[in-house]
C-alpha cells in the first residue's frame, strides 16, 4: 500500500493491473510502501440483526420496559435511519428514526416558531423559542444532515442556520444545556457561545425533562482537536526532515501559539462570565467547603478503585511489558486513599462556579481566527444532578490540559505507527508535549 508522507495519506492498494496517478505541473508525490493492516483490507461487513420490538396496546407500549431499552441504544445499522423491527399481530414493518429528517426537522422549527404546546394523555410537550429565533417564517428545508460523533444523542445540522440536538436519554429535571444556554444567551450574552434559540421540554406527572434544544449554527474551520491533531502531525514530520537549526523556527507552530492563546483567553472569559451573577443563585459562586472536599475526595477514590480493579481483571490478558506496569501501579492501590488525603487539604479557600463540566479540544469550534465553544450538556454518564453540581473553575482547564496531553501521545503514536523510527529523528513524548502548550486561564 502506498502511503503519501506529505499529506500522510493512504493511497488505495496497488493491485495487478494499471496504477494511475494523476499530477499537475511541477507536482509530486513522496511514497513510502508497506504492507497494508488488516484493518484497512475491505471485508464483507457483517450488519447486526434487528431487534424485534412487539406492540401490544398501541405504539405507546414500545416506550416501555425492554422496548424503550432498546431505543435508546443507537444501533448500526445498513439503514441508519432504521433502529428496530415492529410487529402487531400478523404485521410486520420497520421502525425509522425520524431525526434527520427533513420534514420531522421542519416541524419542530415551526412549533419553535409557533411557540406551541402539545398535550395529550396527561402529557405535555412545550416549544419554547427564546429571543434569539428568527421570527419570520421557515423557508423549505432542504439540506438536513446528522452528525456521526455523538454518541448519547442525536445531533443535525439543518443548512447553515440551526443545530438540533435531541436527547435520547429523557431525564426528569433541568437539563444543563438548557439552563446554560439560556444563561449566556439571554442573561450575560456570551459572544463565544452559539447562541441558544429554543428548547423541547416534556412535562408528565409534574416532572420535566428535556427532548431537544436548537442552537443557531457558527461557520467554522472544524473543532480544535482536528487543528490541534493536523500541527502536531506537521511538526512531526518537520523534526524528522528539518535540521534542528531550521526546525527551530516554524511559522506554523507561531500561528498555533497564538491560537491557543485565544483559547485561553475564551475559556476565562466563559468563567468569569458564568461567576458574575450574584443575584442567580444557581450561578453565584459559592466558597468551597471541607464537604465539598470530602465528597470530591471520595469520588475520585470512586473512580480510581474501578479502573484499577479493571486493570487487575484483565491484566492476564495483557503483553508481559505492559503486565509489569500494572503491577507496579496496583502496588501503589491501598496506599493510594491516604496519599490523596495528603494531597488535598481538608478547606480550601477558594469559590465554586457553575462550569462547562466535560471540557476538551473537541468541544471548541475554531471561527477564523477565534473560537465558539459548544455543548454545555456535561458528561452525558453523569446524573442531571451532578452535573449542574459547581466545581472549581480548575475542573475544565485540567480537562482541556488532559485533552492536549491525549493529542500529543496521538500523534506520537501516529508518527511510529507510519513510519517506524529508524534513525532516531522522531521527537520524544516529551518535545511532542512541550510543542502543545496548556491554555492560560
């Protein structure tokens, strides 16, 4: 397989016949051929088997029990748009989601618009556009597209005009991205934010739980995990065919620099702007008190005991390297609560404001030479109530810095995984690191 070490591409596997490549004046290509993965031989794709979900007393019942399990698992299938089979009796037929689609999408903007509610069967669903929606009437919809990175929802792109998320997962109580999104929307008017232009609420048995929200679409260059992936990738290969006398200097790392400065900046103007109001009790900032550190303390232990017990159970498994570092680390696992204890004072005098909650490269849009941040639902595993818990504002900036830290060890293993280092000209973890800054904030 040809693998283009400019643009680091794979070119399709050179087989019996004719190879053709198409240049133009002066152009080249720089190959380096190996042998191809099996993960990039195409092989028959096996799709898995639909789930047969049973009506029993009308098509509410599949909103219960075993069938609303199901429906809740996004499931691949050779239809996307296809989650499960349908049987009534002697009839048969297929049950589509109906989320990207156009007509579906429409209506949901014009109830918006409309600001209307819908109830039947004690139930209650209510649109309820925000100031910020276009007032004039929808135009025909006609490019309407989902987004493949989600995982516990469904998000659509509708034109260059609206993103729609809906929620998957219904949960009785104030979702985050609603009560953020109308803070920065309509209460402090955050510029780096896409601004908030309605939300879908359910209301049954005096619970309310979020169905969707829509958010006006920001033109962008991508997100910044994929600027931050396509300059390590770059400075890579610069430390590999540059001197260190000419790698030294590179116009692309200084744009990078100040890109990353920018962020910085953003991610402490989002801060401040969710600690300035004192008057809004859900967004005051309040001093961190010793029970707050001992809930986050026992959290953490939480979570360290299960991935470490996962480390143990499936450390048999492992290469024998790799075997050794896991018992090293699990060496460390009865002493580890009370080294934490004597990490972390038990006051800290410092404030808690309400934050992002599940911050990373990806969660920052890159608009020419800005950003706009997005997606302020928090960890979708975590409860609505955790969620809207307030952290320090210390909580993000350590899982942006944890992001950039996931892109360079990316990277390095890209590097290696391409071209193996042979004379020892790739650069080291460490170099890799330095050359991805950490935000100030």
């Amino acid at each position: 397989m040809p693998f283009e070490l400019l643009g680091r591409t794979n070119f399709p596997l050179i087989g019996e016949g004719l190879y053709l490549v198409t240049l133009g004046p002066y152009g080249f290509f720089w190959f380096l051929l190996r042998e191809p993965e099996a993960s990039m031989v195409d092989s028959p794709r096996i799709w898995a088997e639909f789930e047969t979900l049973v009506v029993t007393d009308g098509w509410r019942s599949l909103l219960r029990c075993r069938s609303k399990s199901v429906l809740e698992r996004v499931r691949e299938r050779q239809n996307p748009s296809a989650l499960a089979a349908v049987r009534r009796g002697p009839r048969e037929g297929s049950l589509l989601d109906a989320a990207a689609d156009p007509g579906f999408v429409a209506l949901v903007l014009e109830n918006l618009r409309a600001a209307r509610t819908i109830e039947a069967d004690h139930r209650r669903i209510e649109f309820a556009p925000t100031a910020s929606f276009p007032k004039d009437v929808l135009v025909a919809i006609e490019e309407v597209r989902a987004v493949d990175t989600e995982q516990s929802n469904t998000t659509v792109l509708v034109g260059t005009d609206y993103v729609v998320k809906l929620f998957r997962r219904l949960e009785p109580g104030l979702n985050p991205e609603i009560e953020v999104g109308h803070f920065l929307t309509e209460t402090v008017a955050f510029p780096h934010a896409p601004p908030l232009l309605g939300t879908v609420e359910l209301e049954e048995n005096g619970a309310r739980s979020a169905v969707a929200v829509v958010h006006g679409f920001v033109q962008n260059q991508g997100d910044a995990w994929t600027v931050t992936t396509a300059y390590l990738d770059r400075f890579v290969e610069e430390q590999r065919l540059l001197t260190a006398e000419a790698a030294g200097h590179s116009d692309e790392q200084t744009a990078y620099l100040r890109r990353m400065d920018h962020v910085g900046r953003r991610v402490a103007e989002l801060q401040l702007a969710l600690a300035s109001r004192n008057d809004i009790v859900a967004f005051a900032p309040e001093p961190i008190a010793a029970d707050d550190v001992r809930r986050w303390t026992e959290a953490i232990l939480q979570r360290a005991g299960r991935a470490l017990g996962e480390l143990a159970r499936r450390c048999s498994d492992l290469a024998e390297n790799d075997r050794q570092l896991v018992d090293a680390l699990l060496s460390y696992r009865d002493s580890l609560p009370l080294r934490l204890r004597e990490l972390l004072p038990e006051t800290i005098d410092a404030m808690k404001i309400r934050h992002h909650g599940d911050f990373h490269l990806g969660q920052m849009l890159i608009v020419k030479d800005d950003i706009s941040i997005i997606d302020f639902e928090g960890e979708p595993r975590r409860s609505l109530e955790d969620r809207r818990r307030k952290a320090p504002a210390a909580r993000d900036v350590a899982g942006l810095i944890r992001s950039i830290d996931y892109s360079a060890t990316a990277a390095l293993e890209r590097a290696l995984k391409a071209a193996p280092d042979e004379h020892g000209k790739s650069p080291p973890r460490s170099k890799i690191g330095a050359n991805t800054p950490s935000p100030p904030s």
